[in-house]
C-alpha cells in the first residue's frame, strides 16, 4: 500500500516557514510522505541552512515553484509580493501536482497549506485532493481574518480592509481587544499594501469553507476565547515548545552558535536577549537609541542583528560601541533562539512578539519586554502584556521613537517585570527566575 503524500505549502516568511517545517516533520515520523514547497529564493535558503534534510530518506523532498518576480526584485515589498503570488503561483501548484502524479507512484493524497496561502486550498479542492489548512500564528488573528465581514458589517473597516473607525474591537467579552489600525493586514504603512494584505485575508477565509480541517499552531490554555469563537479549529501546537533544544529546520540565515558559549560564561538570568525576527526594520534613529539603550543599562545583552535590520546599506553604530560595550554586549546576525531562551542566564526578552517568538519566550517562563511592528504582533503583545501579564511595553514617544531612556527605564526596573515562573510555561517546567 502506498504511503501517504502530503504537499506542505508555507506562505515565503521566516515565522511561517519554521513551524509549517516542523509540521512536516512530526507527519513524517508517521511514514507520512512530505513534500515541501517553497518558493525558489526561499528554497535555496532553507536548503542552505539545514544540515538534516537528508536525514528523512525518501520521506523528505523539499521543491520550488515560482513566485513570478524577478530574482533582482525586493520580496520585503509584501504588497507586491502578495499580488504576484497569487497571479503565478496557482497554476504553478496544479502544473506541479500533474507532474507528480505522472510520474511518481506515491500520487499526492492532500495538501496542507499555510492559511496565507489559501490559493493552494482553492487548487486542490479544483483537483479533487483532500485539503487542510494550517495557521502558524495566534488564533486571535485568525479569528479576526475569519470575522472580517463582520468588520465591515459593523463599520470598523471598509470593504479593502481600510479601518473607518477608531473604535476598539473585542470579537468576544474574553477576547483580547485591538484597534482596527493594529489588525494583521491592516498595520501597513501604505494603503496599496494594506489593501493586497486584506486580499490574503479575504482567501484565507474562502479557503476556511473549503478545507476538512483547519490545524493551528497553538492550544487552548493560551487562547481558550478564540478556540471557543471558532469550534471547528483544531489546536496541534505549541509545535516548536518540545523540540526546544533541537536543531530547527526553515531558517533563512546561519546560525551563530558560538553565543551559546557566551552565554555560558554568563550570571544565570543575568542578560537582556533582543531579537526581531525576520521583518522588523530600524530607521538610523531608532538603531542608534536601541544600542544605547542597551548600552547605558549596564546589564550583559545578547542581541541579534540580522542583514537588512536597518533602512541603510550598512550598520551605523555609535561611534566608539562595539569597544564601549566589549564583552558585556554580543552581538550576532542570527541565534539559536530557542537554546538561547532556555539557557539559564537569560533573564528576559525584548521581542518583537512574533508568534513563534511568544511561544518561545512563554514555553521557558521568560518574562518580555514587547516591541510590535506589523501584522499579529500586537495581538501577541496585547497577550502578553494585558492578559498573560507576562511583560511590559516599550512606549513610543511623539516622534514615533522608543527611547534609550525608555529602554534604560524598562530594563533597570525588575520589579515591573513579571519574575515568578508563569502558568503559561509549557511542556518542559523551568524553576522560578528572577531577572537580575
């Protein structure tokens, strides 16, 4: 009997591509055969940057199909991004599928498909394939996707996902409230980029009617409102909180494990981690106030600098810096993020609360200091700050800037950051930590 072939489809970001990975590889230690599509720039990195892959056998195949921009073009541009996937990559799927099932014996029995992707869903259900859905992110915002008529019904947004009123929205009495300029599709810069994002949304939500099964990357003990909002979602995470020492598959850029040893040589919960993931950009400002932020702290950081962080060609720090901090600050384009959350001498998590960073911070116990940039990311922060009361935000001053005095204040203030051990540690229980 042949095994099963399912078509894993991530949507092309880092906080997608990691969990839908890991996904795939709990189905293949079922002898499910995984197929993983990315597109090609993503699949030369991913590819690059996992030294397992081969270790699955014939159980593991990882393709490409195109996203219909040239290779010179700025994917970081999500609008465009957005618009071209969803005019290219459809046909591409079916063209794919046809050649798989010619030629293999093994045909393709489902596909799941990021819920960003919900194209893919739309294809397989034209072909006839079994099909689920899968949400790497908070299902707080994915109820908001799943409730956007009612947005416009009930005058928060406009029929291209524009938010017209002000007003806060709370989906439920128990659900974590949000301001329609923070809505995941809907805290863009630009309209033209809000209005494509809002498309996504749209499809994501036609594909929602469309799939057998609809799996998300969380549980119940963390978001038992939005679960109960929407019965038929099924929870199957936190997928990363039990491998948390392992060796992660779907990251973009290299690892620097060399921080671990760092680390090491470190006071237990002892040092301020700073990371943003894979979208968040700094104008020369707002880099310049981080770094002396971190700086006149007088406490040890470990902070991720990724390529692309900052508007300019080139890092641009203080003057003098990197001698002014010395071993104190360490400062690495890309981490082992979830060694480094579990190593005893980190004390706390300045985060740009991405869901895979929340879950992260969360399953260890680790109190957070939160820095939203777009998308679910304030949802995230609003339950860490407002309903797990598991960390503190980073205020904005009326220049739009997070000060180093800011920084300084949150950082320096123990007593405002949540020490005891949290009821939202998962799987693995920590002792309590106290920051410094």
């Amino acid at each position: 009997m042949a095994k099963p072939h399912v078509l894993v489809i991530p949507y092309p970001a880092q906080g997608h591509v990691i969990p839908i990975m890991e996904l795939a590889q709990r189905l293949i230690k079922q002898g499910i055969r995984i197929t993983v599509i990315n597109t090609e720039v993503n699949h030369k990195l991913v590819s690059n940057n996992w030294s397992d892959k081969e270790g699955f056998g014939d159980l593991m195949q990882m393709v490409w199909i195109p996203d219909g921009l040239e290779p010179w073009e700025d994917r970081s541009d999500i609008g465009k991004l957005t618009l071209s996937i969803i005019q290219t990559m459809p046909h591409k799927l079916e063209e794919l599928v046809n050649m798989i099932n010619k030629v293999d014996s093994c045909k393709v029995s489902c596909i799941i498909a990021d819920g960003c992707m919900g194209w893919a869903i739309k294809v397989a259900n034209k072909m006839g394939i079994r099909r689920a859905a899968f949400w790497p992110a908070s299902v707080a915002t994915l109820a908001s996707i799943l409730s956007f008529q009612k947005l416009i019904d009930d005058g928060f947004i406009n029929k291209k996902g524009i938010p017209i009123k002000h007003q806060i929205i709370q989906l439920s009495e128990s659900m974590p409230p949000i301001k329609p300029e923070n809505l995941g599709w809907a805290s863009f810069k630009d309209v033209a980029t809000i209005e494509s994002s809002f498309l996504l949304a749209k499809e994501c939500e036609e594909a929602s009617r469309m799939t057998e099964w609809f799996i998300c990357n969380s549980t119940t003990e963390l978001e038992a409102a939005a679960f109960s909002l929407y019965p038929k979602l099924l929870p199957v995470g936190p997928l990363l909180a039990s491998n948390r020492l392992a060796d992660q598959a779907g990251h973009f850029w290299k690892e620097d494990p060399t921080c671990l040893t760092w680390l090491d040589q470190q006071s237990p919960c002892s040092v301020i981690y700073i990371a943003f993931g894979s979208f968040t950009i700094f104008n020369k400002t707002q880099f310049e106030e981080l770094a002396l932020g971190l700086e006149t702290s007088n406490k040890p950081f470990l902070w991720v600098v990724r390529p692309g962080m900052t508007k300019e060609a080139t890092l641009d720090y203080p003057d003098g810096y990197i001698e002014r901090v010395g071993c104190r600050g360490r400062i690495v384009s890309w981490a082992p993020q979830q060694k480094v959350l579990a190593h005893p001498s980190v004390a706390c998590f300045m985060s740009h609360c991405g869901w895979n960073s929340t879950l992260e911070g969360a399953t260890n116990g680790l109190p957070f200091l939160c820095w939203p940039y777009f998308a679910d990311q304030f949802h995230n922060e609003t339950y860490i700050c407002d309903i797990w009361k598991t960390g503190l935000r980073l205020d904005k001053n009326e220049e739009g800037i997070i000060t180093r005095e800011e920084i300084k204040s949150k950082v320096e203030q123990p007593d405002q950051l949540p020490g005891q051990k949290s009821d939202l540690v998962l799987h693995d229980k920590r002792e309590s930590r106290s920051p410094y």
